[in-house]
C-alpha cells in the first residue's frame, strides 16, 4: 500500500506519550496514529 507523507502539529507533549504508546506496543509511530485513525473511523 503507498502511504501519503504529511505533517501535523501536534501539543509536545501529546507526541511524547504517543511516541511512549508505540514503543511500549512494538511498532511504529506511524503505524500508531494509522491503526487509531482506522478505529476512529470505524465508529462512524
């Protein structure tokens, strides 16, 4: 699958704990946001 580049602002610290999240769940940071986006969009 080809991924889109981008760029977020995001609260430092905010990023800091998700960085924290995808190392504690052995994956990537990228592969975090993309699974938690997919979740979210589900519910609808």
């Amino acid at each position: 699958m080809e991924r889109k580049v981008t760029s977020l602002k995001v609260d430092p610290e905010l990023w800091k704990q998700a960085k924290k999240l995808a190392i504690d769940r052995g994956i990537s940071l990228a592969e975090l946001v993309e699974e938690l986006l997919k979740k979210e969009l589900k519910k609808q």
